[in-house]
C-alpha cells in the first residue's frame, strides 16, 4: 500500500494532464500512486464528481489527493512532507494551500482576508478510511468537494492539520 494515492479526474486537457503526472515524477518520494479518471464525453462536473464515487475502490494509498488535470504540484517534496505530518500525528485530514485562478474564501485559520484563496479540491489530503466514509458527498451537480470538506468538518473526532504551504497551481492562465 503506498502513502499517497492521488486521483485525477481528466476531461481533454492532455498537455495540462502530462504537466500534472511530470510534478508527481519530480517528487523525491515515490511512494505514492496516480488513478486517472478519464470523461471522454466532456459530460461535466456532476459526471466527474460521480467518477470519485464509482471508483473509491481503487484508491489504496493510505491517504487520498485530488490532483485533477489543471493542476500541477509545485512542491517537489510535497508526499514527503505529507509523510512527515502523518508520521508525527496520524491525521485525519491534512489542509494544504493552492494557488488559484479563481478567489474566494479561506477557513479562518488561514486569516480573514476575503480575498486570498478558494478551499477546493486542492486544499485537502483525507485519510483513506475518511475518504471511503464521505466520498458519497461529492456526488453532487456541482460543489461537490464543498459538501465533501463540510461534512468531514462536521465531524468533530476528526483530527485535521494545517500545512502552511503553497503546493499546487492552477494551470489554466498559462
């Protein structure tokens, strides 16, 4: 079983794709695993939110990342910095900052600057267990990683740390 699995959801974007799978080769740890979960017929966010879903069986990492086609980590010790958290708490969710195209709110935790990011998918790392007992959340016609974070965060057994670090971009300006 590897540390990381990291899940890709893809819809005919194959240069950003190959952007995204080479920040993952130019990690320094490799115990990590790509699913690529591919929408052919561009059907939409409902459709790629239902692609987690009908595959939460393949995700065997022992933590889960969503690096979908538009995104490219720009940390090249990013699972190893993963594994350093893990190794000295054993979280449940590890909260990360991404660079984004698109603003909006961040938790408070992070300030109260309105304007400095968005929570997506590309600001958690989920425990296996955690991802396998609220994947069903995502199912949604849109903002399903909204609904996904708000019901982990609802749980309040639930151990979170906070990574004060940028570790992914949106490529979508580029």
């Amino acid at each position: 079983m590897s540390l990381l699995t990291f899940v890709t959801r893809s819809c005919n974007r194959p240069v950003m794709l190959q952007r995204g799978k080479d920040s993952l080769i130019d990690q320094t740890d490799s115990d990590w695993e790509q699913i690529i979960l591919v929408d052919d017929g561009a059907r939409g966010i409902e459709y790629a939110n239902g692609m987690l879903v009908a595959n939460k069986e393949q995700v065997k990492g022992q933590y889960v990342y969503i690096l979908d086609d538009d995104h490219r980590l720009i940390v090249p010790d990013f699972v190893a910095g993963i594994r350093a958290i893990v190794e000295a708490s054993t979280p449940d969710v590890v909260m990360v900052k991404a660079r984004k195209r698109v603003h909006g709110l961040l938790p408070r935790k992070w300030g109260s600057h309105p304007q400095n990011g968005s929570v997506d998918t590309a600001n958690f790392v989920v425990r296996n267990e955690i991802w396998q007992e609220h994947i069903g959340a995502f199912h949604r016609p849109s903002s399903g990683d909204f609904y996904f974070i708000n019901e982990i965060f609802s749980d309040p057994k639930l151990k979170v740390e906070w990574w004060d670090y940028i570790v992914s971009e949106d490529m979508r300006d580029d």
